[in-house]
C-alpha cells in the first residue's frame, strides 16, 4: 500500500509539472531564464542543468532550453550544460517510467506486446540508438516509453549521451 502511495504521488506531481508547463509556456522564454539564472551567479549552469532535467521530464520541449542554453552560455558551455540537462532530465523520466508503471506493464504483457518488449530489451542500448538518432521518435515520450523496458540503466544513459553528442556534431557540422 505504501508503495502504491508513492506512484500516485509521484503520478500527480508530473502531471502537475506537466500542467504548470502546458498553462505557463509562454513563461519559458530567454528573458524570464536569464533574469532567473542571474539571481543564482556562480550557480547558474547547475540551476540551468536541473531547470533542463525538470522541463524535459515535464515534457517542454527541449529546443525552447537548447537554444537558451547557447544564447545565456555561449556554445561551448551552452552545448556541455544542455548534453547534461537533457540526459539528467531524460535519465529521470526513464526512472519515473520504470518505478510507477514497469512492474504493472511487466505483469499484463502478453503475447504480441511481451515479444515486442524482449526485443527491445535484447537489443538494449542498440535500440536506444535507433530510438534517438530517427527523429521519429519524441524525445520525452520516448524516455517513458524506454523506462517500460528492462534495458540496463547504463546502457541507455551511455546511449542516450552518446547520440545526442552525435546529433549536436551533425547540426554544428551542417551550420
């Protein structure tokens, strides 16, 4: 019961997030961080790294923090605090994942989706790349959606830095 309790907590305040986020999107813009990060001095790039981790696991959009993180840091400090925000935040949302639904998504699935899911997990940090370098798949959605697996906590974070360092060689090489 205890545990029970704790998922649904934690299920209210990500939809709580993620409300906050939907109602006060015009919110999150360049001006209102800066004037933020710029009460915090000295500890801006770690008040930034965890506002990122926190938008990406609240499902705002990581371009509105990308760009941000370039215009308020510069591009090399700007490229290093988004790779962090982005896998802390995508990190989170993979543990959410896994602790509120995985034991009940492992316990009802059957036939067709239970093949599907050895799949995945048998491919492990190889379907993770797929999953990030097709830009088919929404980044949020698919930290959830990965957190439903059994693939090693490792394997996706280690995939999950690696292509995103690949994607930001790609976009730096093409500008």
């Amino acid at each position: 019961m205890h545990r029970l309790l704790l998922r649904v907590a934690l299920t209210l305040v990500l939809a709580a997030m993620a409300g906050w986020a939907v109602l006060h999107r015009e919110q999150i813009n360049l001006e209102t961080l800066d004037a933020w990060l710029s009460a915090l001095g000295p500890w801006a790039p770690i008040g930034y790294v965890m506002l990122f981790a926190l938008g990406t696991v609240a499902f705002v959009p990581g371009v509105v923090f990308s760009l941000a993180g370039g215009a308020l840091f510069g591009p090399l400090w700007g490229s290093v605090w988004n790779l962090t925000g982005a896998t802390l935040g995508a990190t989170l949302a993979f543990l959410v994942a896994r602790y509120v639904a995985g034991d009940w998504v492992e316990r009802r699935a059957g036939g067709l989706l239970r093949r599907l899911i050895d799949g995945v997990e048998a491919e492990g940090w190889r379907f993770v790349a797929l999953v990030r370098l097709v830009p088919l798949f929404p980044f949020n959605l698919s930290n959830y959606v990965l957190g439903l697996t059994r693939i090693p906590i490792h394997q996706y974070v280690i995939a999950t830095l690696v292509c995103m360092v690949q994607i930001l060689l790609q976009k730096s090489l093409l500008v």
